[in-house]
C-alpha cells in the first residue's frame, strides 16, 4: 500500500520506467551496431535522427508521464499534455479503463496508472491476500478491479482518495462549485514538434540507406 504524504505525492508507473530503459539500450544497441557496421561519416550521422527519435519516444511516452498530488489540486502529466486538475472541479476518480480524474467538464485519463488485465488483478489479488487485505467485492458496483492495491490504477487512485478524503475533513475544498472551476490543459509542444521532426527525419535517414 503506498504511504500517503502530508506535503505531496508522486507517483509513476514502475512498469513503463522499466519498458523505457529496455527501449533505450535496444536503441543503444541499434546505434552502437550502425556506427561500427558504417564505414562513411555521413551514414553515421545520418543514424543519430532516429536514435534521437528512440530516445526522445521513450521519455516521452514511457519516463515522464507521472502523477503529482498535493493540497492545492493534482497534476497528471500525460505523454503529450500536463493537466492541472484543483480538487475544488473533481466528482468522481474512476478506474475502469485507467485511472480517471471525473470533472464537469473533462475526463483525464491518467497515461501512468492503466488499470490491470487478468494477469495484473490475479497478481495483485494474490498480493493483497498475502498482506491480509480485503479484496471481496472488487469488480461489482462502485469497487472495479482497477481499485485493487498493487495496481498502478488502484495505488494512484488510493493517493487521491486519500487526500481527497482529508481535505474535505478539514474543510479545504469549496464545495458546490465544481461546474464553474477551471481546469487548465497545457499542451507539450515542444515534444510534438521534436518527435514529429525526428521520426520524419529517421524515416527518411533509414530509407537513403
């Protein structure tokens, strides 16, 4: 069970974090093998576009996405938008599909916290009755699968519930204005355009081979 911070929280995806270091050494790999196997410098050159496009793939998609919770709203930074969601506009955390932040106006799906196949809820199931935790239920009305500790989806919805739970106690969330809070979508542009240009730039490098 994630420990709950009084200040905030991060969380990331441990899984995508390993796929994006086993994405850049095969990268690694690929680029090591072209230099060596190129005998001409501008072929070498040429193989840094799409080892470019497999590095910058990798943080993008894999290493940056990441959850922030904190007093003053949550954070979800998703491959190519951050999301400012202030707990004032949340109604509803779902975990059907990922872990879902539910406001009035938008639902933000939260690229680090997928919730489980078979596979993850019978891990998770079989970790949760190691540690004596109550998993009857799961699945049925209002507790989803994705709810189980153990799981991206459930860890970071946990989080959230947490603190959800504790700012209302302390009377820190305005109550009945949830319709009428804004909620700020900053898009990454700078990623779109680098990861545009190195994967047009790659495909071109590997086709004048």
């Amino acid at each position: 069970m994630p420990a709950p911070s009084t200040t905030h929280d991060v969380f990331v995806s441990k899984f995508n974090r390993g796929l994006a270091i086993a994405l850049w050494l095969i990268v690694a790999l690929l680029f090591v093998t072209t230099v060596v196997n190129d005998t001409t410098w501008p072929d070498r050159v040429l193989a840094l576009v799409p080892t470019a496009f497999g590095v910058l793939l990798g943080w993008v998609a894999l290493w940056r996405p990441r959850l922030t919770i904190a007093d003053k709203g949550i954070e979800v930074v998703n491959v190519f938008h951050t999301v400012h969601v202030p707990w004032a506009a949340l109604v509803h955390v779902d975990t059907r599909f990922a872990l879902t932040l539910v406001t009035p106006k938008r639902r933000v799906s939260v690229w680090a916290a997928p919730a489980p196949g078979r596979a993850g809820v019978a891990l998770a199931r079989r970790q949760n009755q190691r540690h004596g935790r109550d998993t009857a239920g799961l699945g049925d009305g209002d507790r989803r699968a994705g709810d189980l500790l153990s799981t991206a989806s459930g860890d970071a919805a946990y989080l959230i519930r947490h603190r959800w739970d504790d700012l209302r106690e302390r009377g820190a969330i305005e109550l009945g204005t949830a319709d009428t809070v804004h909620v700020p979508v900053t898009l990454h542009w700078a990623s779109i355009v680098l990861l545009a240009a190195t994967a047009v730039g790659g495909w071109f490098a590997i086709a004048a081979r």
